[in-house]
C-alpha cells in the first residue's frame, strides 16, 4: 500500500516512535522508488483510556509526526469529554434512525451507548472528508502551505475546539421573532439610482415624474453650461464644479450627473 493520505481515528495497538519520527523504521520509499510524501490526520478522544488512544499517546503521535521527513502535513486533534468509539455514533445514529421514528431532532445527537457521542462526531466526519479531498486529488492538486502551518493556530494545536458545547441556535425562532419585529419604512424614491432596468416595467407613477423632471433640468445644464461629450474629464469636472456652485444642481440632479448611466 502506498497511501498519499490517510487518516486514524482513536488508534490502538501501534508503536509511534517506530512508525513515525527520526528514527522510524517504516519504508523511506514507495514502491516505484519515490519518497514517501503522506499527510496524516489522526482523531483522539480526552477521556480514551485504551493504551494507544489516550492523550499522551496523541502528543507523543504528533511530537513524530512533526520529525518525519516523509509527513508532508499532520494534524493530531483531541476532542474534548469524548470517549472511545465517539465518531462512530454518527454511522450508528443513522441505523437508529431508521429504526426508532419517534427521534426528534436534538436526539439524534445524543445518542448515548456508553462510547460518548454528540456532534463532535459530525465534526470529526466533516474534517476527515476534507483532509481526504484535499491531500488525494490528482486533477488540480491542492496547493498552498500545509494545514499544520496554517497562518490560524487553532489548526496546528492538538486540543479541538469543543463544538458539542457551543449552544445550539434556534433558527426556525430567529426568523419568527426577525418576522414579527420586522418595520416596513417607507421608500424614498428620490434616493433610488437612476439606472434604467429591464426587469421594471410597470413603474411608479412618482418615479417617472421623477425622472422626467431631471431629464428636463439635465438638458438645461447643458445647454446653459455648455457640456459636451467631446469634454475631456478635467474641462467636464470645470462645468460641472461650476453649475454646483452657482446652486443649479439640487440633490436630485447631483445623482443624476453622477450615476453610471449619464449621457457622458
């Protein structure tokens, strides 16, 4: 087996220092003579007590990790009140699902069999997939630093955030109460841009009278003032600086002279 990538979650019955480090003993090559180049990603549980998984095995994995050569990314995460066998709930939970009708929706992340269990197990499933998809593509390979030397620390470090604890958000409430709450104002259509749109066809009556109204006052600053597609920028901003000051703009024609759409 030549891996590019793999993954352990909560392993047993291995020997670190021989597996991994300065001084491995595992193959320095794959089998068509390359070196090695393999990132790890390895899932512990704080409260594992079983030799291999616990959490001095996990420093002890990513202290190897670190040293060997052959790792070209790592990361050893420690999920927090987690047990042994904990991201495995989440294949159970969906078994249980299909058998018990009656979970709601908080239940199916609490199953609880004696392994421990929440959405930390959602979590560890979402991070495996990710580090597979990113370290196993061949069309368009991932590029950029490794994960372990992320610019946000919170990678590199071995504790996990603690996810199963964060509070859990009512959306469907949040939308209710944003519904309920919400304050219609009203529209000032003299602050509506004045880009025409094809997808306005039955436009308020107040808007057209709006528009009319500048068109007229548009043509007489031009006339009045001489503006001229041939005016190069710094003559047009002359004119245009020149008809502000002598106030023959209101603020309704300043959008007008301003928006994309102008004659210019």
């Amino acid at each position: 087996v030549d891996p590019v990538a793999c993954i352990a979650w909560y392993p047993t019955r291995y020997d670190a220092k021989k597996l991994f480090g300065k001084e491995n003993e595992g193959f320095r090559t794959f089998e068509n003579g390359k070196d090695r180049n393999v990132a790890v990603m390895a899932v512990f549980a704080e409260q594992d007590s079983l030799p291999g998984a616990t959490i001095e095995d996990a420093t002890l994995l990513k202290l190897c990790l670190d040293e060997d050569p052959r790792v070209k990314d790592a990361m050893v995460k420690i999920f927090p009140n987690q047990n042994h066998g904990f991201a495995h709930n989440l294949a159970k939970r969906k078994k249980v699902m299909t058998e018990e009708s009656d979970l709601n929706d908080l239940d199916r992340f609490t199953i609880d069999d004696g392994y421990g269990g929440s959405c930390d197990a959602e979590v560890a499933c979402l991070l495996s997939t990710a580090w597979m998809e990113t370290y196993t593509r061949v069309f368009l390979p991932t590029v950029g630093s490794p994960v372990r030397f992320d610019e946000d620390e919170s990678w590199s470090r071995i504790e996990m955030n603690a996810y199963s604890q964060i509070e859990k958000r009512d959306i469907r409430k949040e939308l209710e109460e944003a519904i309920a709450n919400y304050e219609d104002i009203e529209i000032d259509f003299k602050r509506m841009s004045t880009s025409s749109s094809d997808f306005l066809d039955d436009l308020p009556q107040q808007y057209k009278e709006i528009e009319e109204e500048r068109e007229k006052i548009k043509q007489m600053l031009i006339e009045k003032y001489q503006m001229s597609p041939d005016d190069d920028e710094e003559l047009f901003e002359q004119k245009l600086q020149r008809a502000i000051d002598d106030g023959a703009l209101s603020s309704v024609m300043l959008d007008a002279y301003l928006d994309g759409d102008a004659y210019w």
